[in-house]
C-alpha cells in the first residue's frame, strides 16, 4: 500500500478533536486511509443497502451498537445518525471517537455544520499524489501521468486506465449524479461533461456551454455545482482583491483526475498525450491539482489562485505567501526560455512591491534561475 502524506495528519487531528471527518471523491482512498491509521475502531460501511436501512429506522438502537471509536463510512448515506454522534461526543467529553468518510459535499457540509461544528476536524483527500508515487518509488513519465490519472487502484494491480475510467464515469453518472439532480436526459449531461474537458485549464463561459450542450444558462450552472459538490471538477477562482477591473473574475475549470479528462477527450493511450492539441492544458491541470493536493494532504485550505487581467495576460496559479503574493506560470514545454516568465514579468509590473517568489514549473529535468525567476521541474515542483 501507498503511504498517504495525509496519514500524519489524520492522526494528528484524532488525537486533538472527538471526530475526523474525511471527505474527496470516489475512490481516492478515504477507506483505505481510515482503516490503516485508525485499525482499533470498528468499521461500519453506509452503502451497505441493510447497515444503511438499519441507521435510518432505528439511529438511537444503531448508535448503542456500534460504539466508539467507529469509523462511518460513506455517511452521506446516513446523514440523521450525525446529529446522535454529537450527543455521544457531548456525552464523553473525549477526544478520537468517530471517523467518518463521505463524498457527497452538501449532505455532509449541511450535516456536520448542523451538528458537528467544533467538534470535528475536516480534511479532503484526492486521489495520489506524485510525491506519494516518487515516495512509493514509482516512476513514471510526464505523459504516462497525465494519462493514467492518480486512482489508488491503478496503482495496486487494478484495471488498465481505459476501463477504470470508463467504469468510473459509468457509476457516477448512474448512481451520484441520479441522487444528487433529477437529470431528465443523461446523455445532454454526458455532452456536456465531455463539452467541459475540452475546455479544461480554461475560463469558464456558461453561456457558450449552455449553447454548446443545448440546455439552459442555469442548467449549466445547476450541472456544474453538482460536479463540484462530488469533487469531479474544481474551479479555481481568481484573485483580484481591490484591483478594480484590471483583473476578470471569471473562474478556471479543472478535473480532479487527469485520467478521467483524457478518457473523455477519446485518448486511447499515453503516447497520443504529446501530440494532442490539449496538451499544454492537460499539463497545466495536472500541476495545479497537485499543487492543492500539497496543501490538503497537510491540512491546510486550498487557498490557491489565478490571476488575469482584462487583456489576457495571465499567471496560472498565485497564492499569499508572508505578506506577499507568490506567481507560478506552468508551461509544457522541456526547455526554458526567458519568454515563459514574461506572464509573470507583466503581472510583477502591475502590483509593484507586491509579488513574492516566481516560479516557472516546467516539463524539464534542471532546476535554474534567471533575474528572479525560479524554473524547476514538474516533478521536483509537486513534490
């Protein structure tokens, strides 16, 4: 098994809070976490059709059987039985009781601020990481990433990425999205999420994908926030503070998975990644999502994100940093050349005194400096 940088973490808020709460998408490992850091609570499995039916009739009865510590598994399912585990945290008085794991957002988010604020630490974990793969001693090219995507399973004899893929976009559209919308026609849905890979690392435009897909402006709006509530895609948004209308506002889109973005673009392999004309966004997508990944696996929020101003010049991910804003360009490119800071170099021109470190992460193998700008290496970068 892959060690997850999440792990210390994990334990960490155990010991200091009465319930862990593990949320990210399907089949990132949030099971597979919780069992191994927390191998003396009992297991409990929501999905389960029966266990589910159980807690729902009977939550007092279900709660006296299964006490702590217990992992709930999947508690999207099961949001009632949240408010009694606040009755049993409140009881103790003690910390590392309840860990519980779900991948639906809003029931989760709904419930535990309901019932679980304060008395619960939050964490979300996506799938691997390429620091935890290098940590695994798994090497693996730029494109081959890009291709296969990070799904543990992938990584632990599992099916090829082809069919991961395939099988995983089956059951979410069969299974999350029926629950979380009453989709009258699946396959406008599947135009349209296949409309928005192709659109990945760009500006959203909700208005060009309603025409695109044939639906209406808040139908978009409706689909999108249901692919961000189950972690499919994340918007980065824009950071623009008191600028005035220098900087747009609009947000990025990006998939959670590289893997999936390339099953829905039709590459059928990892050597097709080099030559196709979204290469550069897929890339792009790729470092930025590991860039959040950094941050979640140690707690922290993901407070990353993008700066553009209104005549297109634009720097790919910016985050505050000791009183200073940090800019990172990512290029695919394997060579560096001073013409990939020039995004960075405008944007420094624009915010005077302002702008921290500069960084160019790259597909190349050196590390080097140039006037101030720090080019590294994709690899070295996310890890």
């Amino acid at each position: 098994m892959i060690e997850r940088t999440m792990a210390k973490t994990a334990r960490d808020i155990w010991s200091k809070y009465p319930v862990v709460t593990i949320t990210g998408p399907r089949q990132s490992g949030k099971t597979t976490l919780a069992k191994a850091e927390f191998p003396d609570a009992e297991y409990v499995n929501l999905e389960i059709p029966d266990v589910r039916e159980e807690a729902l009739r009977d939550a007092r009865g279900f709660m006296a059987r299964h006490k702590a510590p217990v992992i709930f598994d999947e508690i999207q399912n099961a949001p009632e039985i949240v408010s009694y585990i606040q009755a049993e945290v409140d009881d103790a008085g003690r910390n590392s009781m309840y860990v519980l794991t779900g991948s639906h957002q809003p029931a989760l988010q709904a419930a535990i601020s309901q019932s679980l604020a304060g008395r619960t630490g939050i964490l979300e974990l996506l799938p691997l990481s390429i620091e935890e793969l290098r940590g695994a001693n798994i090497g693996i090219s730029r494109d081959r990433l890009m291709f296969n995507g990070f799904m543990p399973r992938l990584y632990n004899k599992g099916p090829e990425p082809m069919q991961l893929y395939a099988d995983y976009f089956r059951t979410y559209v069969e299974r999350d999205v029926r629950q979380l919308a009453n989709l009258r026609n699946l396959r406008q849905f599947e135009t349209f999420i296949r409309l928005l890979a192709g659109r990945v690392a760009q500006l959203l435009n909700i208005e060009s994908l309603a025409s695109d897909t044939g639906v209406s402006a808040t139908t978009v709006k409706d689909w999108l926030s249901i692919l961000e509530a189950s972690y499919v895609i994340r918007l980065l948004r824009p950071y623009y503070r008191n600028f005035g209308k220098r900087f747009i506002k609009a947000p990025k889109i990006y998939f959670t998975e590289t893997g999936l973005v390339s099953k829905l673009l039709g590459i059928k392999s990892a050597e097709q990644i080099a030559t196709h004309p979204l290469v550069g966004s897929i890339f792009e997508n790729m470092v930025v999502m590991e860039a959040f990944k950094r941050r979640l696996n140690r707690g922290e929020q993901g407070d990353l994100y993008f700066m553009r101003t209104s005549h297109g010049v634009e720097v790919d991910i910016a985050w505050e940093h000791e009183g200073k804003l940090d800019l990172c360009e990512i290029k695919a490119g394997s060579t560096f050349h001073d013409d990939m800071a020039k995004n960075i170099r405008a944007i420094e021109r624009l915010l005077p005194g302002e702008v921290g470190h500069k960084i160019i992460v790259y597909s190349g193998r050196e590390t080097t400096t140039a006037d101030g700008i720090l080019a590294i290496p994709f690899h070295d970068f996310c890890s």
